[in-house]
C-alpha cells in the first residue's frame, strides 16, 4: 500500500517556516556585519539549506532584505480603490498615511523600534538595496495608475508617481530624525505637517484631472 501523500497544508507550512528561516538568518548576518560583507553561501549554511535551496526561495540576495516590503506592494491602490463614496483619491491616501503615522506602521518610517531603524538604515544606505528598491516603488506606481484610471492614461501615471515619490521622501525624513534619536512623539507631529502640506502640494495639480 502507498503512503499517504503529505498535508498539503503541513507542506505549506514547513515552506513557510524554512522561508522565514532563511531571511531572518539573512537580516540578522547583514545588521550585524553588513549586507556586502555577507555571501549568499554563509547565509545558506547558517540557516541549513542549501544554495540551490535558498535560490528557490528568494531570487536574489537583495530579495532577503527587500521582500518585507512586498506585504505592503499594491497598497496605494487597494486604498484608491477601496475608499468610501466621495472620498477623493488622494483624500483616501492622505487618511492612510495619517493612520499608519498614528500606529507606528514602520511602512511610514515611523517606529522607534531600534530593530526596526537598523532594518531601514541598511536599506537606505546599501546601495544595491537601495537601487532594487526602485523595482517596488515601480510595482506600486503601476498598481495606483490602474486603481485611478484603467486606462492607464498618462495623467494617472503621473499623479501615481509623484505619490509615490512623496511617500518615500516622507517616509525616510520620519526615520531620519528617529534615528537620530528625536522624541517619537515630536517626530509623530512633525510628520502629521509635513503630510498636510505634500498632499496639499500634490491637490494643486492633481485637483483639476479629477483625483
């Protein structure tokens, strides 16, 4: 008689675990001797797996770092495109942006995790990462386009991309000062302002297209 075939739930699960495994082993190698100074074959052995298994994983050494930035890939858009009746496009992302700050989502920059502004300064200031990084933006840009026009008419990629930009630009000015050890609460208002007057900026030229 046959074995039985594997849970494919369990089966999941254990990929799951392993894949989990390996990029916490990576992180951890690249916050503590930095991200050049770690070879793919050292992460590899410290997490158990193979090469070949890692690959299988994660794409690139760079994806180690960066696909925690996937669990937020597309947001822009859900927020566009879920946001209630008569609510404008940039006023729906302009609340997003609020509540992230409110609740410390360290997509916003705002977390004065030490963990977590270690994570940031490594992908800030590790060039590569830094230049893989534009490869997700890229992604959300094109994922707010469709949620403002389906069409994907120049006027939308345009407003997409300028929110993009402005979010990022916002986002790593909130780590900067947290980083720099600025007290999280006067960071948390200075934040808040700096919001009201980029999105005030973006509604000058956006306002007249509909968004």
């Amino acid at each position: 008689m046959c074995p039985p075939e594997p849970d494919p739930g369990l089966r999941a699960l254990k990929k799951q675990r392993t894949r989990q495994t390996i990029a916490n082993t990576a992180i951890h190698l690249f916050l503590t001797r930095g991200f050049d100074q770690v070879s793919v074959a050292e992460i590899a052995a410290a997490a158990e797996v193979s090469k070949p298994t890692l690959f299988r994983y994660f794409a690139s050494k760079e994806e180690l770092v960066l696909h925690r930035f996937a669990d937020h890939l597309g947001e822009a858009g859900r927020v566009v495109r879920d946001r209630p009746a008569g609510v404008t496009p940039l006023d729906a992302l302009e609340r997003h942006r609020l509540k992230g700050l409110a609740e410390h989502d360290p997509s916003t920059g705002m977390t004065a995790h030490p963990q977590s502004i270690a994570f940031l300064r490594l992908v800030y200031e590790t060039p590569s990462l830094s230049a893989h990084l534009v490869d997700y933006l890229e992604a959300d840009t094109r994922a707010l386009t469709e949620a403002l026009d389906p069409d994907g008419g120049m006027t939308a990629r345009l407003v997409a991309a300028q929110y993009v930009t402005v979010r990022q630009v916002l986002a790593r000015a909130v780590w900067t000062r947290l980083a720099a050890g600025q007290d999280v609460q006067e960071v948390g208002r200075i934040a808040a302002a700096e919001t009201a007057t980029a999105f005030a900026l973006l509604r000058e030229g956006a306002a007249a297209h509909g968004f």
